[in-house]
C-alpha cells in the first residue's frame, strides 16, 4: 500500500540526498501514480543523482536490471543493443548529431546481443560527461559573447580552448571503447581552426564551430 511506497521514497531520499527534496518527492509520486515505461523508469534512476555521488552506481545499476527484468519478460535474454540505444538516445538527444553518430557507431554489437553491465554503465558515463563538457563549454562561450550575437573573437576563441584544455585533463575517460574529447583532440581543434582561419576574413568563431572543432 502507501506504506511501502512512503518506505521507498525515504530510501532514495537518504540514498541520493537531492538538493531539493520537495522536489525530489513530488517527481518519486507523480511517476509512482502514472506508472511510467521502464524505459523511462532507468532515465529517472540515471538522473536521480549527479555522478560524483556515492549512490550514483546504485542507481545505475537500478536501471540496468529493470531494463533486463523487462527484456526478460518480453522473452530476450538481456538486454539487447537496441534498447540501450534507445536509453542512450534519451540522454544525447540535444547533443551535435556528429556526437551522437560517434556514440551510437561504438554500439557495433548485433541488435540481439545482450549489454553487459559494464558496457552499460561505461556508455551512460560517457552521455553524462559529455553533457557536463558541453554545459562547461556553452557557459565559457556565452561569458565570452557579451554582446549575445552567437559568436566570439577568434583570438578569444584560442583562449577558450586553453581554458578548455586545463579543465579536460579531469575529464578525460576510456572505457569499452567511450570516449570524450581530450587535451590531444582540443589542441587539433585549435590547430584545424587557426589553419582555417589564416586565409578567412571574418575573424569570429559561432558556437556551432566552436563545438565542431572540439567533438
């Protein structure tokens, strides 16, 4: 009864210490009430707590077995390829499609194959630390764009991406075959911008560049 969903609630609650708990409560019932796809049960595990936290693998893992318990009943042995794809689209669907393309080719397995929990759990860290690299980039450019027009200064571009090589050295992550952009791949992105460049007029770089030099 309401009892158990009450216990539940106060376990996330103590598990996931969320900054806004009122919040956190409201959300836990309205999905409790609508009885939401287990598609969508694994997102709101995965979103339930910011990564560095302890009880971000948990949660993980929480999603993970609901998508198998429900492959399971749909008699696949697993989860397959295809329903990760799914999921995995659910947390890169704002990202540039190249980024979404070199996510989704790394899932070469067939579409029958199960996903192991490492595979799993390396894929949605990496949309994760994607997701924080662009937040951190958009929050750079824009600071950089005051006069909000959708582009910067190329010689505050450069400076950008010095900025943006001193903070990716803790971002940096390889794990079954995921990866996210590194030091060696934003200093290409200078050099391919600074040899595009030498022979253009307009000096300014738009943020659809910017994010296109460094993915």
């Amino acid at each position: 009864g309401v009892n158990v969903y009450l216990k539940d609630c106060m376990t996330l609650m103590l598990e996931n210490r969320p900054e806004k708990p009122l919040e956190f409560i409201a959300d836990y019932f309205n999905n409790a009430l609508h009885g939401k796809s287990s598609m969508q049960r694994s997102y709101r595990y995965i979103r339930m707590t910011k990564r560095n936290r302890q009880a971000f693998m948990d949660n993980v893992a929480s999603a993970y077995f609901t998508l198998v318990r429900h492959s399971e009943m749909q008699g696949q042995s697993g989860l397959t390829a295809a329903q990760y794809l799914s999921l995995v689209k659910l947390f890169c669907s704002d990202f540039p499609p190249e980024v979404i393309e070199s996510l989704t080719k790394v899932m070469d397995k067939s579409s029958s194959e199960p996903i192991s929990f490492s595979y799993f759990a390396a894929g949605i860290n990496a949309c994760l630390m994607y997701e924080e690299f662009f937040e951190h980039a958009e929050y750079i450019f824009n600071s950089c764009d005051v006069d909000a027009k959708g582009q910067v200064d190329y010689d505050m571009f450069i400076s950008i991406l010095r900025q943006m090589n001193q903070t990716s050295s803790d971002m940096e992550h390889e794990s079954e075959g995921w990866t996210i952009p590194s030091q060696k791949l934003l200093e290409s992105a200078r050099a391919v911008l600074a040899a595009r460049d030498r022979g253009a007029e307009d000096k300014n770089v738009t943020y659809k560049e910017f994010i296109l030099a460094v993915v």
